[in-house]
C-alpha cells in the first residue's frame, strides 16, 4: 500500500458563491448568510464540498416549559426555535439532537416517553447551544377509595366526602378536575374543581357538600 501524501499545494481551490463565502490566507472566511460550493481540483479529480453560512445563534426557545406524565404515557416532542444574531428566529426542530437527563423518560422519533415515576428532563441541542425541559412522570392511580361507602340523610342535610387515590409508584401528584375523573366525584350534576393537594386527599371545602 502506497503511504499518503499531501497534496494542499497542489490543490486549486474555487467557490460557486464568494458572496456567501470566500478563501483568504488559506482559510474559509463566512461573508453573508447563504450556501456555495467549495471545490478542490486535482488534475482531473474534482471534489465538491458543499458550505453553509448562517447567523449565530443566540438561544433555543421550545414551545413547551413542562410535561407532567403519567408512566407509558407517549407525546410528541415540542418544537424549538433558534433565536439568530442577525435578527428573527428560525424553526430547528427537526434538526436539533435529543437526550434524556434520567432513564425516567426516553426522547426518539419525534417522541417523549415516560418510562418511570421521577422528575427527569430532555435537552435539545444545536450548533453548541442548548434547551431543557423539564418532565415530571407520575404514577397512574390503582386504587379509588371513598371516605364512606354508603350515607343516611336526613331531608336537606349535607354531607362531606372525600375519595382518596393510591398511584402505582408510592408517589404523591396534584388532583385533577372532578369531571376528568370519570364523574367520581360528582353529585347530582354538583361538581366543583378539587384543590391542587397531595395524594389525591380533598377535605369538605374543596369539595363541597352533597345535597340529599
């Protein structure tokens, strides 16, 4: 096997485009946003090397400050922009590389998936610059329980309650509205929005009372 040789001497340089791009003192200097051609010639051997120039980017923006899951649940990742020195943004989605900061989740194919209860996160990253997400996975709830299973009324009189959930991974989570609960917690067509509180325990003020 012939050992290689160096040939840069030999070498003519040309470029399609010396608005965008152009060479001084041996190197490739950007001039304005823009795509040429660069072209090394060699005898009769010609090699194409394609430039692009952009503005730098400033930061990466995504359209999504947060995701709070559930474990298995699967959404599409969100979209992230490049804010460029030059002024104006620039859509990267579809160009920007993605990682998982924990094994909680998995990022691939234009999806996030949680994989298992924790906070975790995904990071986007392009040209050097980069943007996270955080992403809460929660366990899904295996259990409903009431705080009574039956209840004697007297006419016009109320009575409090209170249904308590048990999540699959020991962890507390935030209630949700009443009618997103498959009307659990509805009444008579009486439903209120539960507080935000731990462990799916809502005292008689958040929930109301139920009427006979």
């Amino acid at each position: 096997m012939e050992p290689k040789k160096a040939v840069q001497s030999d070498i003519k340089w040309s470029l399609s485009n010396e608005s965008v791009v152009k060479i001084a003192d041996g190197k490739l200097v950007a001039v304005n946003p823009g795509s040429a051609t660069l072209t090394a010639t060699l005898g009769a051997i010609k090699l194409d090397i394609p430039v692009t120039v952009q503005y730098k980017v400033l930061k990466l923006t995504a359209s999504e400050k947060k995701y709070v899951l559930v474990a298995g649940q699967e959404v599409s990742v969100p979209t992230v922009k490049a804010q460029m020195a030059g002024g104006g943004t620039l859509d990267v989605t579809n160009q920007v590389s993605w990682v998982a900061t924990t094994a909680a989740v998995t990022v691939g194919n234009g999806k996030v998936k949680a994989v298992s209860g924790g906070n975790s996160g995904i990071k986007a990253m392009y040209l050097n610059k980069y943007v996270k997400v955080p992403v809460i996975v929660e366990g899904t709830i295996s259990t409903l329980t009431p705080s009574l299973s039956s209840a004697e009324m007297n006419l016009k009189g109320s009575q409090s309650v209170k249904v308590i959930g048990a999540y699959t991974d020991g962890k507390k989570s935030y209630a949700q509205q009443q009618s997103e609960m498959d009307n659990i917690q509805c009444f008579r067509g009486d439903c209120k929005r539960l507080s935000h509180q731990s462990g799916w325990d809502w005292n008689s003020d958040d929930y109301g009372h139920i009427p006979e």
